[in-house]
C-alpha cells in the first residue's frame, strides 16, 4: 500500500497540469493580495477562485487519472493484493497530491498575508474540497466503465454543486417564501460542501449582514461549537460515503 501511494504522488508531483495548476494559485493568490490595501479583501477575492477553480481541477484531473491509470489498476489487481488497499492507495495518493499543490499555490500565500484563524479555516476547507472532490471523481469513475461518460458525469456532479444547486435553493425560498426557512436551510446547506465552505468562511469575515436574517440565522448556528461540528462533520462525510461506496463498488467490479 505504501509503494503504491508512493509511486502515485511522485507520478502526480511530476505531472505538467499539476505544476500549472500550483503555478496558476500561487500567482492568482498572490495578485489577489497585491492588488487589495486589505488582506480581509484579498481573503474575500480569493474564496471566490477556491470555491470555483479547485474543486474543478480536482474532479477532472483526478477522473482523467483513473482512467489513464485502467492497466496500472488492473497490474495491480492481478498480484496478491485487496482491492480495497489498492483504491484506498489510489484515493490517497491523489488527495495528498492535489492538496499539497493546493497548499503551497494558495496556503502559503494565506500563511503570508493573512496569519490569523481566518486564513487557517481558509486553508483547511480548501484542502477539503481538493480530499471531496477526489473522493467524488473516484466515485464517478468506478460507476462509469466508458471514459467519456465517467468524465462529463463529474463535470456535471461540479457544475450542479456550483451553479445548479444555488438555483434549486432559490427555487425552494420562492415557493416556500411563506413560511419560516431559514432553519431549514442549514440542513440544506450540508448537502452541498462548496456552499458549506462558502458559509463558514463569510461568516468569519462579517459579511453576514449582507445576507440579511437568513445570514444572522446562520450566524447564530455555524457561529457556535455545535455549528462548527456540524460543518466539519458534513464535510467529513462528504469524503467518507463517497470513499466507502467508491471502495465497496470497486471490490466487487469486474474489470
């Protein structure tokens, strides 16, 4: 398992899209916080790229490297070993990777600018969504024998938690706009990690009055110890269930 996980991240770490990918962060990160007088604002700018830029990057390269890796997978699966420690290495590897790039491309720069509990939160659901959306591709691959279908089932799995998603909610306020929703909508809101992510860290930064009660509701929740839990359990599991299920499929696949 640990030759695998190993020889995964070396082969990632010296990938081309990889070193763009860390390249683009860093100097996007680093512009952001160039051009802003207020390290808050830059922090702000940047959330936008994280919750856009990374969790794409992440569904996509890491669909196109299952599939890349099909005859490593099946060399592997012809030796002495379980499936499920082969996906796990392969889940792991990719998720250590991706997160590292992410760290060095937008972390340092946060560890530079803006050094306080605002910046480490940023820090830590950025490399949650890189883990999630690792486990979401592996997902998607294991569920889709064909390439091309495996793939643009995780572009549209990005495009619904990116865009799709939000108007679904808004869709949900309009036709309930008569009863009271806003309780409602934290649980809703752990149905989608991006949003989650885009919750804790506007809260921090105050820029909860803009979103008016629905913010102050929100505020009142993810604000507190118990919100905080709820957050970082969502998240959590947004990683475990698909991993687990990604692992179980794949125990029982007939390559």
């Amino acid at each position: 398992m640990k030759k695998i996980f190993k020889y995964v991240v070396t082969d990632i770490l010296r990938n081309k899209i990889v070193l763009i990918y860390t390249v683009f962060l860093l100097a996007a990160s680093l512009s952001v916080f160039g051009l802003e007088d207020n390290s808050s604002k830059g922090l702000l700018s940047l959330l936008n790229i994280i919750l856009i830029i990374v969790p794409l990057v992440n569904i996509i390269f890491s669909s196109i490297y299952i599939y890349n890796s099909a005859e490593f997978i099946e060399l592997l699966v012809s030796q002495p070993l379980k499936r499920k420690s082969i996906w796990l290495s392969l889940f792991t590897g990719l998720a250590a990777s991706l997160s590292l790039a992410f760290f060095i491309g937008a972390g340092i720069p946060v560890l530079i600018f803006q050094p306080n509990t605002i910046g480490f939160t940023m820090i830590a659901v950025g490399i949650l969504l890189s883990i999630i959306f690792v486990a979401i591709a592996m997902l998607a691959t294991v569920n889709a024998r064909d390439k091309a279908k495996g793939i643009g089932a995780a572009i549209m799995i990005w495009l619904y938690f990116s865009l799709l998603f939000d108007g679904f909610v808004l869709f949900l306020l309009f036709q309930f706009a008569d009863y009271p929703m806003e309780k409602p909508m934290i649980a809703i809101s752990a149905f989608n990690p991006i949003d989650l992510s885009r919750i804790l860290i506007l809260l921090q930064l105050d820029v909860s009055a803009m979103m008016g009660y629905t913010g102050a509701v929100f505020k009142d929740f993810f604000g507190t110890f118990t919100g905080i839990a709820f957050s970082i359990i969502s998240l959590l599991l947004w990683i475990v269930l698909p991993v687990w299920y990604a692992a179980h499929k794949f125990n029982t696949k007939d390559l």
